[in-house]
C-alpha cells in the first residue's frame, strides 16, 4: 500500500541522513576568505596568458617527475603488507605443523576413535541481527527485537495509524491470534463503512465475548483503534455502565481513511530482524586456534545435544554394521537439523580468511555475492574449492540442502581461464576489508 511504502522510504531516507554525519553550509566560508568572496569582482575582461619559455617547461616536467616519483612510492599499503608477511609466516608454521602432525600419527599403530566433540569445528563470538529501518546497530536478536518495538512505539505520534498496523503485525508471537484479531478488525471497519448511518456498528462493547477473546490480547489493537478514530466511553449497557469504543467521525473522507487503515492493516508485514553476517578477517593462527560454535547455532541447547550425542553414539556402536545406507542419509539429515547457522570461511593464498555467519536456508548465491562484494576486482570469475576437495555448482540450492552445516572452510581460486597480464593474481581483498582484521587476542 502506498501508505505503508511512504513510511518505509521516509524512515530509510532519515537513517540514510543521519549516518551521513553533520553538514555544513554552503554560505559560510573560510576565515579571511569569506570577504572575499562577498566583495563583487569588476569585470576586467579576459586576460591574455603569455606561452611558458623553455626553461619553464623544462622545470615544470621536472617536478612533475618528482610528484610521481613520490607518488609511487607513497601509494604502498605499508599495513597490508604486513598484514600478508604475518599470514604467510603463520601458513608456513602451519604446514610445518601438520606435517609434524602427520608423521606422528603414521608411527602410531592400530586405528584411532574421533569423537564429535574433538572434531575441528569453527568459531564466531555470537550470532548477530541487525534492521536496516532503525539503523546501522548490531546486536543479539533479542536486543534487536527490543528496539524494533521501542523504534515503533516512538512513531506514534507522528504516524499512529501505520505504527499501529505494524505494532500488531510485528509485537505479538502468535500469528494465528493476530490474523484473527486483524479479521475482526477489517469486520468492524466493514460494518461501519457499509451501513454509516447504523449507529449500532459506531459502538464495539469491550465486555464482549468476541473483544476480549479476539482484539483484547493482542498488542498494538488500542493504538489501532484510536488511529481509525475510535475513543473510549462509558455507555449505559443492561442498567450498567459499560466501556464501549465508539467512533466518532461521520464525514465520507473520514470513511475514506478508514478504508485505507483496513486495506494498510492486510498488507502490513512484520519487521522482523535481520541476520548480520559479521563479517571478520583472521590470521591462519586466529582461525586454528578459536574452534568451538556458540550454543545459538543450535536448536538444542548444550545439555541436550550432549546428552542425545551419547545416546547416539552408544546406538550407533551397536548398530553400525547392520545399518543400510538409507539408514545412514536419515541419520544424516537429522544430525543437520539441529543446525540453525552455518560458519563460512574462505581462506585466500596469501593466507587471508574472510569469515562470516549464515542461515542454514539461505542460498549458496549469497556466499558468493559476499565474497564478490569484497574483492578487489569483483568482475573477475573465482572458485570457492572445498578444502576436502570438490566444488560446489548449485548456486541457488541452500546451505542446509549442500550440506554445508555448521561450518566449511572453502579456498579461493581465481578462475584460470582469465588471462590478464595486466591484473596483479596476488591481490584479492579490497583495501579497506582487511581493516576488518580480528584481534588474535579474542
């Protein structure tokens, strides 16, 4: 409804403004320049311009030299460069490491039992949400929630017609209690508009059994209601006094209006938080050393995951040479379910990890266009390489579906095929991504 988009678009346009920061005018100028630029100038004509002497060029090439001598030399990102050194010494330490790894355990004998818990698992300090209507903060759902209601409630008083619709939409839990507040609603909007002249439909007893059952529980219904121009009395009811909302406006615009409030209550949606992707660079020594998936990446909390894991395991123990490979892909998929997020890290040669959280549901596509979004030649075609091996080709299949739950660690390839002499192979991060460098110590 246009109502509901004017809303959106000028609450986007006010966030917009005020990360822009302040302004400054444009009629205020510097100090001792500005009389200047008051005092009108006399017209004096075009003045003629003698060509410079040799000598002058001569000297003017020279400096121009000199400023691009300097300029090359100043154009080094002296931080990104070291930066990379202590990323390929880590990778060497690395490599070194796992060799040493790999050796001891070639001189054990017999086999060895991995348990779920030792497996190398990602990390990430939490799972954060953000909603671009309210602004550019960060926080833990909860937290967002929490202003996204406190954000609506302060919009009242400048529009409390669709602050109401979307208080309804977006502040109660249970969707199947508001679609059937919002049905009753639209009912005494319809009465009111089809039958004008009936006073009965004006009047909405708030001891009904239908009011206190439908309208009653659900937040945002009184804000609704004294928008469409409903207010509270007390009327006479059975020889009792009784609490009614009655409306009051009678003209066809206000009849009008409240057709629109009907029509922008239907189409409201609810403002929900949005998944933050938090995204980090780390060093390949920070990424090998932070390997545990806070409790919000699952659906069960730690007790319960630990307690159903030895359960499993002790099932799966006695089970497993009997268990057919159907058997096996069920026990899969439901391990997956537990999963709410999904780590992704792509690791670059130059020993770079670019980090960041998704939703199982949410499209391979979008780890690619995140990856795209900070290289520094975003046109040019990339593989993201599994560090098992193998490549992922289903785009527009989700992460829960490619199995790609609850962390992977990719490894990024420039696409072969592009032949540039011109293109620096060793430069993949724009300048400004690793400034978003994690600080090893947390």
């Amino acid at each position: 409804m246009d109502a509901l988009k004017k809303f959106f678009d000028r609450k986007m346009s006010d966030t917009k403004f005020k990360k822009a920061g302040s302004g400054k005018s444009l009629a205020t100028g510097s100090q001792g320049g500005s009389g200047s630029h008051s005092r009108q100038q006399p017209n004096r004509g075009p003045q003629q311009r003698h060509p410079p002497t040799q000598d002058a060029r001569k000297a003017g090439a020279a400096a121009l030299a000199r400023f691009e001598t300097n300029t090359k030399k100043t154009d080094v990102n002296w931080s990104m460069q070291a930066i990379k050194a202590q990323a390929r010494k880590e990778m060497e330490a690395e490599k070194k490491a796992q060799e040493q790894q790999q050796h001891d355990a070639q001189a054990l004998a017999g086999p060895r039992e991995v348990h779920l818990e030792a497996a190398p698992m990602l990390a990430v300090k939490g799972v954060l949400f953000h909603c671009p209507l309210i602004g550019p903060e960060v926080a833990p759902y909860d937290d967002i929630k929490k202003h996204i209601r406190e954000f609506l409630y302060s919009q009242i008083e400048e529009d409390a017609a669709i602050s109401a619709c979307l208080i309804i939409h977006t502040c109660n839990k249970n969707k199947e209690k508001v679609g059937v507040c919002i049905d009753t609603l639209c009912k005494y909007i319809d009465n009111i508009v089809s039958n004008p002249s009936d006073e009965k439909f004006r009047k909405i007893r708030q001891s009904n059994k239908a009011y206190q059952e439908r309208i009653h529980p659900i937040e945002g219904t009184r804000e609704f209601l004294s928008a469409a121009g409903f207010a509270e009395e007390e009327l006479s009811f059975n020889d009792t006094n009784a609490k009614f909302w009655v409306f009051k406006n009678r003209g066809s615009d206000d009849l009008s209006n409240l057709e629109q409030l009907r029509d922008a209550l239907v189409s409201a949606e609810p403002l929900k938080p949005q998944l933050d992707h938090s995204l980090a660079v780390l060093l390949p020594a920070h990424a090998a050393s932070h390997t545990d998936l806070p409790p919000e990446f699952f659906n069960l909390t730690l007790e319960e995951l630990k307690k159903e894991h030895q359960e499993r395991t002790t099932a799966f123990e006695r089970s497993q040479m009997l268990m057919t490979k159907v058997m096996r892909e069920r026990m899969e998929i439901k391990e997956l379910r537990k999963y709410r997020f999904s780590l992704i890290r792509v690791r670059f040669p130059d020993g770079l990890i670019l980090q960041s959280t998704f939703g199982v549901r949410e499209k391979f596509e979008e780890v690619l266009t995140l990856v795209r979004e900070n290289l520094v030649n975003d046109w040019r075609p990339f593989f993201l390489n599994l560090s098992g091996g193998g490549r992922i080709n289903e785009s527009e299949q989700t992460l829960y579906d490619l199995k790609l739950v609850p962390a992977v660690m990719f490894n990024f390839e420039w696409d072969p095929s592009i032949q540039d002499p011109n293109l620096d192979d060793s430069v993949y991060l724009k300048p400004e991504t690793p400034m978003l460098l994690q600080d090893p110590e947390h």
